[in-house]
C-alpha cells in the first residue's frame, strides 16, 4: 500500500489553535483523510488522537504516521456520524477536542477509478467507504423527478430539469456508467454557464452528497460531538459549502442560545429552550488566508468553525425541523 498523500490540509493551523490540545487530552479527528490534521495535533501536544474515516484506504495509508507517534493514534474505520458508538467500542465516551474536515480528500478526488472526478475518465462510483448505493445506480434507476430533486437541493443546481431529461434520454440507449459520459450529457444540456465553471460541476457535487449521505453524517456527527465533549472541550469543523457551512452555523446558533431564524421569511424566534450547550467565541466563520489559497486553491471555499462545550445537557439535534436538512431521500 502507497503511504503517501497527495492531500494538503486545509486550515491545519487554525484548526489546532480552536481545539489547542494540552498533555494528556483524548482527541478526536473524525475525517482522517491523510492525516495532516491528527499529526499537527499530535505534535502540538502530548495527547492522543483517535482518527476515523469512512475510507478503508486511508486507513490503510496511515501506518506510517501510526509508528511516527507510539501509543499515540488509534484508527478506527467508520463514520463520524456513529463516532458514539466507535469510540464506546474502544472504551472511550468522553474527549476533548473533535475535529471534522468535510467532504472528500484530494487522494479520492485523484483517483479516477473512485469516480470523483468530471475530468478524469472512470466508473460512477462516488462512494467514499464500500458500502451502499453508487452513483451509477442513482444514474440509471432513479426517476428524471428524483434526479432534478437531487441535483437541485445538494448541487444548488438552477438547471437540474435539463440535465435530469438528458440523463434519461441518454440512459434510454444504454447504461450511463462513466464519469466522463456523465460530464458531457451536463455539458450538452446545459452549456457552459456565464460564470465559468465546468457545467458537471454542481451535478457531481450533488451526487457525490446524496451517494454518502453526507448532510445525514453531518447532522449525526454534530449531535455526536455533543455527547462526547467534555465541558471545556472544543468542536473545530471546517466546511466547503453553504449546505454544510449553513447546518454548523445554524447547529451552533441553537446551541450557544443565540436567535435562530429558522427562514429567512419568517420571524426571528428567540432560543428559550434548554440552557446553551456550547459557547460560540468566533461569531463569525474564519476563512484561509490569501497565502495559503494561492499554495492550495481547493480551500478557497473553505470555512472554519468552532465552539466550546459548557456543562449543559445533550439535547437531541432535529436538522429537518432546524431547517437545515432537507426531507428528500428519494
Ligand atoms: C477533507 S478529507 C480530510 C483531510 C484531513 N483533515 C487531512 O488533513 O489530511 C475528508 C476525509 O474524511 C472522510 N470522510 C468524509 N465523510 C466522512 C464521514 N461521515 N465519516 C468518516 N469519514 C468521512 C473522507 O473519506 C476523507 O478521507
């Protein structure tokens, strides 16, 4: 197994000033990806670090990082949305620090054979662990109406009908099972929009969400880090769009007892429920500065939030009545 990582860190150092580990402190990095997040804490502190990832290879590619710190970082395969119940398996039900670095790695984006990219030719995959649904099957048996619906409420895509009626005209010859012929039945349906990017852009966003449930394990996984923080404990989560950004910002809101405004169409409501859960210092997300989107540009969209636990209750987390998670698995 190749122990490299092509994947750059985003924020690696704003990340470790929110969660600031000190000796001694259980830490949780709940997107491992190549690991650049649980080595800098790691390294900035004598604690130690469990780092789960829904991928089995980059599991696999972290051996090497595991001898760098002995005793130090445990792995454990799985989803952060369950990191309750991965964590009591390994004896653990309360830490410091949680980090979550959303979205896919540069190492699955790279390769083809994951079926990731609209500009590298391989199957429709998209699944980051092995498990469920492809996007190939979504492709092929969904209705032209689930498929719009798909397109349109996790790509923020304006032209999702066009391109949903062109994927089922084309999958009426033949099975749709490549990333590329993918790409060019957005790109025929829809051209190249005014504001440059490629036209399969927001279609493969969408369907790279929906295939791993990716909004589901973010709700889970907020609701999670609330049971296993201990009061004092820190939350960082980065994110790389308004979907995710806007169910952290909105989950935090809640939570730290801020006004919620559940639309924008409705009246503000001010949150009298159970006392604040976590306090909220930064009001305001903090973004990558200009050096380092010009060394890596795949975090110019990047969004860093964080928050600490107080002594407060867990309350259960309802992301569709938060307004946060859309109802629609079709
Ligand atoms: C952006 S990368 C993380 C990069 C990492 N912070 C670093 O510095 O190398 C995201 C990683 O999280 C994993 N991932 C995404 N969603 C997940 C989930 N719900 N549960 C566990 N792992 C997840 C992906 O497989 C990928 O490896």
């Amino acid at each position: 197994m190749n122990e490299t990582t092509s994947h750059i860190s985003v924020m690696v150092q704003e990340v470790v000033a929110a969660l600031s580990p000190r000796d001694g402190d259980v830490m949780v990095d709940g997107t491992f990806g190549g690991g650049g997040y649980s080595r800098a804490l790691l390294r900035s502190a004598r604690c130690s670090v469990y780092g789960i990832d829904r991928d089995p290879s980059a599991i696999a590619r972290a051996a090497s990082i595991v001898r760098e710190f002995p005793g130090r970082l445990t792995l454990i395969s799985g989803t952060f949305g369950a990191m309750v119940q991965l964590l009591a398996a390994q004896g653990v039900d309360a830490v410091d620090g949680i980090a979550l670095d959303l979205g896919m790695s540069s190492d699955q984006l790279e390769e083809a054979e994951r079926g990731f990219s609209f500009q590298a030719d391989g199957p429709l995959d998209m699944r980051m662990g092995s498990t469920g649904i492809s996007a190939e099957g979504i492709v092929n048996t969904y209705s032209e109406q689930a498929l719009a619906g798909i397109f349109y409420v996790y790509g923020e895509e304006e032209r999702s009908h066009a391109i949903a009626r062109a994927i089922v005209a084309a999958r009426a010859k033949g099975p749709i099972t490549r990333t590329l012929e993918l790409a060019n039945i957005c790109a025929k349906a829809i051209g190249r929009g005014a504001n440059g990017i490629h036209p399969a852009t927001r279609t493969f966003q969408a369907l790279r969400i929906y295939v791993n449930d990716e909004l589901g394990e973010l709700a889970r996984g907020l609701s999670a880090a609330e049971q296993l923080l201990r009061p004092g404990g820190r939350l960082a989560v980065v994110s790389f769009h308004s979907l995710e950004d806007r169910m952290v910002k909105r989950f935090l809101q809640e939570r730290s007892g801020r006004v919620v405004h559940a639309s924008r169409h409705l009246p503000p409501r001010a949150s009298n429920g159970p006392a604040a859960s976590f306090e909220v210092t930064a009001k305001r997300a903090i973004a990558p500065s200009k050096v380092e989107i010009t060394r890596n540009p795949r975090a110019r969209s990047a969004k860093l939030r964080s928050a600490t636990r107080t002594a407060a209750p867990a309350i259960p987390f309802d992301a569709v009545a938060a307004g946060v998670l859309p109802e629609m698995r079709a």
